[in-house]
C-alpha cells in the first residue's frame, strides 16, 4: 500500500472527494483527514485521524525499547564482568535489565507523547496556518484511480507520498466497521 497526502483549505471540497474516493471503492479507513480543527472535520463527516496516531508514541516506544534492550544487553555484561553474579547470583542482575528495559520503555512512550508524529512533521506549518491535510492510503491498483479523482479537485494541492499502514491493519478496521454496524 501507498499512503498520498494532500494539503487543503476546503472541507465542503474534502468531504465531496471522500465520498468519490468512497464511491470507487476505497473504504473510509483508507481515508483520514488531519486537521487542527476537529470540530468542523466532524461536522464535515470527515474520517479524521486518531488522536493517538497525531501523536509520535509508538515510533518513540519502539525505538526507546530498542535501547532499552541494549541497555539490559550492558547491564548483564557488566554483571558478568564484574564477578558479583558468583557472590550473590544472577537474578538480581535479570531483575534489573528487566526493569532497565521497561523504564526505557516506559520514558519513550511518554516522551513520543509529548511530539507530532514523525510521519507527520512536514506538515506542521501547513496545520498552524489553518489547512488540512488528507491523508489516503492506496492499495495496489488503486493509484491510478486516486490520481484521476483527486485531479477534478483544484483546490487541492499534492503534498507527497509515503509508506501507508499495513494491508491487515486497514482491512481490519473496515471489518470492524461493518461488525460495528451489523450488531446491536
């Protein structure tokens, strides 16, 4: 899959370019619009972006965890080093990587918080002027077809590509959305 962004002024324009993208197939968790203005993205029925997904935690999570396992790496080798397992045993030393790697773990998460997500850095002046950003993941042979929709909308201005969500994960979603509908 293939994520294309789009930057915006018009909302009336995005919901009408939804609701074509929706027609020809793509499904509504194919299509998310990142806005700084959530209210009229609701009002407009528009398919906005999570606010945990506006947010950088789990790219911060994973990488804080990558150190994390290198600090628990550090921590047993310096055990091991030092001799002290000998005197008073391995487990303390496991006790403390598991909770080196943890802690790490734990810190980045609540540092990626705190930032924009990184997929959605260069974006950042365009939502502190007001606009929109529309975010739409394509799926193979689709590209075509979002080209050819989103070209009849003039006020819409391409703003680049990038790697879009895993195949299962947007199927997973519309799924959801239709068991959500079907039951009671």
């Amino acid at each position: 899959m293939k994520r294309y962004f789009y930057i915006s002024d018009d909302l009336d324009d995005l919901e009408i370019l939804e609701k074509e993208l929706n027609s020809q197939g793509l499904g509504s968790p194919q299509i998310h619009v990142l806005s700084r203005n959530s209210a009229a993205v609701e009002q407009h029925h528009l398919n906005e972006v999570h606010d945990f997904m506006k947010k950088d935690v789990v790219h911060a999570t994973l990488r804080a965890a990558m150190l994390g396992l290198g600090v628990a790496v550090l921590t047993v080798l310096l055990a091991y080093l030092s001799g002290l397992p000998e005197v008073v045993g391995w487990v303390p030393f496991a006790f403390l990587s598991v909770v080196m790697l943890g802690f790490c773990t734990w810190e980045g998460g609540m540092w990626g918080i705190q930032q924009p997500n990184s997929r959605f850095r260069q974006f950042q002046e365009a939502l502190q002027q007001g606009r929109h950003v529309l975010v739409v993941d394509g799926d193979t042979g689709q590209d075509q077809l979002i080209k050819l929709i989103t070209q009849g909308h003039r006020k819409l201005e391409f703003a680049g590509t990038g790697s879009a969500a895993p195949r299962w994960i947007v199927r997973s979603q519309q799924h959801w959305k239709e068991f959500v509908r079907w039951a009671p």
